[in-house]
C-alpha cells in the first residue's frame, strides 16, 4: 500500500523514448509517463499532447527536430488535465485543437485540476513557474473534425466517453495509426477519477472498430501490430471493468467507500498491482466508480483538498 500521496514519491527521472509508427509518424513514450504523438505532414508538424510544463514539451521538440525542421502547425489536446496541456506555451502559436467538451471543461474545473495534478505528481511539474496558465484552445470541434497536413489527412473524433467526457482521439488513415489519448493504456494503471465507466468498453470498441496497425497510447509503450492493439484494448477493458465491479457490488448493498475500496483491491491488485501509477490511481478510481455506481454521472470536481481527504479515509 502506498505510504506517501499518489505519487510524491516518484522521483525518478523517466527514460525516453522516440518510436516510429507509421511513415512519418511518431510516438514519444516515457516509461509510464504521459505520452506524446508527433505526425509530419507535407509543409507542418502535428504534435498530439503537450505534456505538463514547457520544460517536459520541449523534450518532445527536440524529439521532433531529431527528425524534421518543419514547423508545429497544430497540437491537439485530446482532453484537459493539466499534466497533458500546460505544456503548450513552448510550441510557440500553433492551432490548438479541442473538443468542445474539453474545452468546456477547462471553464468548469481546469484551475482545481491543476491545483490537484501539481499536488499528486510534483516531479511532472518540474519548472512549473515557466507555465503561463491555463491552456485554451484556438479551435474547438463536436463529434469530428478533418485537418490536412498538405496532402495527409488527419481526423480529430470523439468516439464516446472513457477517461473524460471530452476524449478526442486523433485517425491517420493513410498509416491506420491512432492516438488514442488515456482511452487505452498499455501495462499502466487507467486513471479514471474522471471517468465514465459504463461508457468505456463501448468506446473502446469503437477504436477497435478502425483496424489499426499501431497504437499510440496515453501511457506506456507504442503498440505495433493489430496483435498488440487487440491486446491493449482488451487489457484496458479488464481494467476498467474489473475496477468498477466490485465498486458496483458494494454501492448496491449500501456498502462504504472503504468497503468498496477493499473489494476493488482483492480483485485488481493481484492482476494489476505491479502497473505504472498503480496505486496513484486506484483511490481516485475507486471513488469515482462509487460515486457512478449510487447514480452520479458527472464526476465530482477534484480539489487537493478533497483529494487527501479522500486519501486519509482510504488509506489510513
């Protein structure tokens, strides 16, 4: 069990890595750290994700300009947390790409989600004081939208609620390359604080439904061959699903939260315990999907003040 708050005591500086996935088309992994996609068009770059401060984003820079010196046209967000959009300033004036419902969640709780995120994961804030504050989209689309690189076609959809319910995930059909954002993850703990779990098998199912050749996940390794992605896809869902039952089960009978943390522990710890920010996820988890079982379909609002209330009581 973990003895200091989600992940204060995670210091270790992350290997990086720069993977191709496609012609032209790149994954930037961090051992369990959030993920970045990169996809170079005709005359521009697209960077997916613009991690958490300028001085992670520019890590991804260099990334890119290991590769080409075209210039980052666009960056798209795929949802709002902060440890995934605070870091745009370093890409100078790019379009900046988010669904309507992302965007509309940074007006509701974007300030106490960065409050919260800094609070959990210092060590991803590293040089914080450079960010210049929230970060707002120039472009907003609902359901789907088509951006073309030049020639490249790349679409920009919704396909359901999971992680958020403004998850965008980013289509390159010419390579059958998708960007899923935190939809899927790949031997990493799903954060779903801010979820939907009744929605989440659906929509994973709509990825499923595009075939693709690889995967760029929001956390953990690129996923290379559709072997891979089913593997990926359906590991997430036992996640998913294996976290929010027992949750149900327990919400049901009038059980307490602590009570449904301990059902939840019994059957997801043996079979996910040893996964990236594993116990930094599993309370949020947990209160999120007892407060989804007893019929609360908008997530609660996370403060760091609610967060280590609900850590003291889950804890100890």
């Amino acid at each position: 069990m973990a003895k200091t708050f989600a992940s204060q005591g995670d210091l270790a500086e992350k290997h990086t890595s720069f993977t191709e996935v496609g012609d032209g088309v790149y994954a930037f992994t961090a051992e369990g750290d959030p993920n970045s996609g990169v996809i170079i068009g005709d005359e521009s770059v697209m960077v997916i994700e613009a991690q958490a401060t300028p001085r992670l984003a520019r890590k991804v820079i260099d990334c890119v300009r290991s590769v080409t010196d075209k210039p980052i046209s666009h960056l798209v967000l795929t949802h709002y947390h902060a440890v995934r959009v605070l870091g745009a300033s370093a890409y100078g004036a790019p379009q900046v790409i988010m669904s309507d419902a992302a965007r509309a969640m940074v007006v509701e709780r974007g300030q106490e989600d960065w409050d919260s995120e800094f609070g959990r994961f210092p060590r991803l804030f590293q040089g914080h004081e450079e960010i210049p504050g929230l970060t707002w989209p120039t472009t907003t689309f609902s359901d789907s939208m088509t951006v073309y690189l030049g020639k490249r076609r790349v679409d920009i959809m919704q396909l359901g609620r999971a992680h958020t319910a403004g998850d965008a995930v980013v289509w390159l059909p010419d390579a059958e390359v998708m960007f899923t954002g935190d939809i899927v993850e790949y031997h990493s703990a799903c954060y779903c604080g801010d979820g939907h779990f009744a929605d989440w098998a659906g929509t994973l199912a709509n990825i499923a439904g595009f075939e693709p050749v690889a995967i760029a996940p929001g956390r953990g390794d690129a996923l290379l061959g559709r072997a891979r992605v089913a593997e990926a896809i359906a590991n997430t869902a036992d996640f998913v699903e294996s976290t929010y039952r027992p949750v149900a089960k327990v919400a049901a009978r009038g059980g307490s939260l602590k009570e449904a943390w301990d059902s939840a522990r019994a059957v997801c710890d043996p079979k996910f315990g040893a996964y990236a920010i594993y116990e930094h996820c599993l309370p949020f988890n947990i209160a999120r999907a007892y407060d989804e079982a007893r019929g609360i379909d908008t997530p609660r609002i996370w403060t760091a003040e609610r967060d280590r209330e609900m850590w003291a009581a889950l804890q100890g």
